[in-house]
C-alpha cells in the first residue's frame, strides 16, 4: 500500500477513529515512559491538593499571559 493510499484511507474514518490512529502513531514516534508520567501524575496530585485545601492561590491564566507578554516587550 502506497502511503497517499494509506494516509486517504485514514482520512475516510470517522473522527474518533482517525483520533485513535493519530494517538497511536504519535506513541509511536514519542513513547511514553511510565516512570516520568508517574512522577507527573504525583506532581499534579499534590499540586490539586494544595489548591483545594487553600495553601496556594490560583492565578487567571489572562494575569499570567499579560505578565509574560509584557515583560517580553520591554
């Protein structure tokens, strides 16, 4: 099968088939290392929990942008 052929057939699918293929070659190329997504997964566990028991303070994601935006003007 020629790849044109490959990636039209692909393009027919349904969208959350073409999803499904689209994640798996993407795994692929990048695959994920489970020690690295446990250690992610144990940071933003801690992360919700020191949000939700007050300890820290969201910040609107507009307030960020517009000091990162305006300190990269200067």
């Amino acid at each position: 099968m020629r790849i044109k052929d490959l990636i039209d057939e692909a393009e027919a699918l349904p969208v959350e088939e073409r999803a499904l293929v689209v994640d798996s070659l993407l795994r692929s190329l990048n695959p994920p290392e489970s020690r690295i997504d446990e250690k992610w997964a144990s940071v933003a566990q801690e992360r919700l929990k020191e949000f939700r028991s007050g300890d820290v303070e969201a910040v609107p994601g507009e307030e960020v942008f517009a000091k990162i935006w305006g300190e990269q003007s200067q």
